[in-house]
C-alpha cells in the first residue's frame, strides 16, 4: 500500500516545493474526475482507497478557532507524534500495566498529520453535538457498569486510565454476575461467557460509519449495482451491497449489521443512504435508530471524497457531519490480495475465557486471587497528541 510514514518527514524543502509545484490546480483534477466514466456512463469511483494521513477525529481545545493547521503546525505534531512510544511503554515494573496488553507497536502504522484539525466539518467547531438526555442516560449506565467490574483491581487503586471516573474499592461487586444493560459491543472486565468480549475479540466489526486509522475499501461497480470491501482492524474485513434500482429500504423489521444501503446518483456524486441498523451494533451511542447520508465524489484521478452525515435524535440533540479525503492505490502493487481473516480472535477469544475459568478454579482452590481484582480489560499506551 502507499501509506506514507513518518520517516519521509526530513525530506528537503525544495523538494517538497517542486512536488507541489507539479500538482493539478484543482480545476483541473476536478474536471479530470468528472471525465472518469464507467463503461456503461455511471462517474468511475472504482480502486483500493485508504486516508494517507492522521487528523483529529473532533477539534482538539488548542485549535478551537482554527479549520486548517499551518505546515509548522504539521511538521511539529509529526516530530512529536514521532517520539511517541505508543504500546511500547510500559507501566510501574512490577505492576500488572508492565506486563499488560497482547501487542507492541511495531506494526502500527504512523501517518503524516492531515491538513484539517478536525474530522469533524459540521458543526464548524469541529465537535460533535451534545448528547440527548437519553442518549447520557444509556451513556451512563454502560459506563457505570464497565466501572464497577473494575473497581477492585489495582488499576482502579492507582487511577490508571482503565478506570478513570470509577472508586476503588477492594472488595468485588456484587454486579459482576449482573447481564450487561445493553448488548456488549465493548471489552470488560468480566469473560463468563462470549458475549462478555468485545466485538473486536470476536472477529466481528463495528461496521458503518467507518474511520478507521489504518483501513482500506476497493469499489467494485457493475451496471445497477455497487459493492465496497473495506479491510479494517486485525482482520475484520466486510463487505457491503449498495442497492440502486430506485426500491425503498427494507421493511423496518429486518435489521442488518451494516445497515440498508439504497443508493442514487447526483451529478457525478454517489449519495448512499443507510438506515435499518441492528441494535447489536454501537457507534457512539448510536444503535438501531443510527441514520447516515453519505457522499462519495471523485475529486480527481487519484482523490476521492467521502463526507457522511450522522444522524439519530435518540443520542445528538442535531446531526453531524465528517469528511475525510482517501487517495488511490497501486493495483498493480496489490494484486495479490488475501482475504482478511480474523486468525488471532479464532484463537485468542476461546483463550480468554478459558483463562477466566483456570482463574476461578485457582481462586476456589484457594492458589489465586479473586478474578475481579485482576485487570482483564484495559490496555496501556501514550495519548496522541492528534486527540
């Protein structure tokens, strides 16, 4: 792929002035993209697209007045970003945070700091709209429960990030054998069962909307029909059907993991929308109400423009609006394309909860500690700045 890493930062400034020098005005790899057709005449979104760089999902407060950040803004969060450790650092030797978390950061990609200071375009602060009273009040009530299976664990003593908002206390909560308030979408600290996992641990997707920091999705069109294959995660590929023969959603009892995609063209702009969501899946919040409007325009030969507005009166007191630019990539260099498959969850999940039960065994032969008082759910890792 053509990710573009870190290490291309030193790069000369005069080179990096020919290169722009040498880019299409954005007339013209405008009208470049509006040529782009299909054989059958439908705008040609087709390729393996990917965002090349890293912006804040929501305006960070130090750029609140700011849409766009200056090139020495950029080039001191990429050096700073640089130097961060990210799973690599450790907590206290001797702690369970020394010893924590599966993986290092050797395969994490770090990307070049995007343009504009915020994912987020609509509202213009850059932020996502309050919470509705009943979308706190499912907030509260998932936080609370992930909290209480926490809080006798030493995490919870030091107030490490795993338990921020939660109290210590060291005897174990009596809601450990409670079922969760909502369907578990998110880890915790609690593997009685598989659900007890996120679903992350059980090879499944959070799906739509997707903004993941390393993804891929190929568009494939056909005469009547559009599909996207998005490569995501550890694994967690998908692929999703977008319907465009004009029919209306699916009935509002059928619910799909990704949602119902109707979709029709608008100049030489794809604009999908989805609605008909599962309540088993969770963005921010949002579950069966979640509604999106998205927008997929070829900007030119090599750019192509996603913008989705996010929408469910349940959780946001008014929608919202992202957009985020991708760049093509090499066929030729991904020509051998393996499916993605989710090998570490096939084996790691079954794992886990068989470890959750030699755990409870040792504790009732009494050769370990309660299981509530062991962190089984949190990780360890430096705050991008970007955030």
């Amino acid at each position: 792929m053509r990710i573009r890493l870190l290490m291309s930062i030193g790069a000369p400034a005069a080179v990096a002035l020919a290169l722009v020098a040498l880019q299409p005005t954005d007339t013209t790899a405008q009208d470049q993209a509006a040529a782009l057709k299909t054989p059958w005449g439908d705008p040609d979104l087709q390729g393996i697209w990917t965002d090349e760089t890293s912006t804040p999902f929501q305006r960070p407060a130090r750029f609140a007045n700011q849409e766009f950040f200056t090139e020495e803004q950029r080039t001191a969060l990429d050096n700073e970003r640089a130097g961060l450790l990210g799973r690599d650092k450790r907590g206290e030797k001797g702690s369970e945070l020394h010893v924590a978390g599966a993986y290092n950061a050797e395969f994490n990609s770090v990307k070049r700091t995007g343009q504009r200071t915020s994912m987020v375009v609509d509202p213009p602060d850059g932020r996502i709209p309050p919470m509705t009273p009943e979308g706190q009040k499912n907030a509260a009530e998932d936080r609370g429960f992930r909290q209480a299976l926490m809080q006798a664990t030493e995490t919870c003593k030091l107030q490490q990030e795993g338990c921020l908002g939660g109290k210590y206390d060291p005897k174990p909560s009596p809601r450990r054998a409670e079922p969760t308030p909502r369907y578990n979408t998110a880890r915790m600290n609690r593997h009685d069962g598989p659900e007890d996992g996120a679903l992350a641990d059980r090879c499944l997707t959070g799906g739509l909307p997707e903004f993941g920091a390393v993804s891929f999705r190929r568009i494939v069109q056909t005469p009547g029909g559009i599909s996207i294959a998005y490569d995501v995660g550890q694994g967690q590929g998908w692929q999703r059907n977008i319907v465009m023969n004009g029919n209306p959603h699916l009935p509002a009892n059928i619910r799909q993991w990704y949602g119902d995609s109707r979709g029709r063209w608008e100049g030489n702009t794809l604009v999908v929308d989805v609605t008909n969501f599962t309540p088993k899946v969770d963005y921010r919040g949002s579950r069966e109400n979640l509604h999106l409007v998205e927008r997929w325009t070829r900007t030119g030969p090599d750019t192509l423009e996603y913008e989705v507005t996010i929408e469910d009166p349940t959780v946001w007191t008014k929608p919202w609006t992202v957009k985020q630019a991708f760049t093509r990539q090499s066929d030729k260099e991904n020509r051998i394309y393996y499916e993605p498959r989710c090998v570490e969850g096939n084996v790691g999940h079954p794992t886990i909860i068989r470890m959750g039960r030699l755990e409870d065994r040792a504790f009732a032969e009494g050769k370990g500690p309660h299981p509530a008082t062991m962190d089984n759910a949190s990780g360890f890792a430096e705050e991008d700045p970007l955030e």
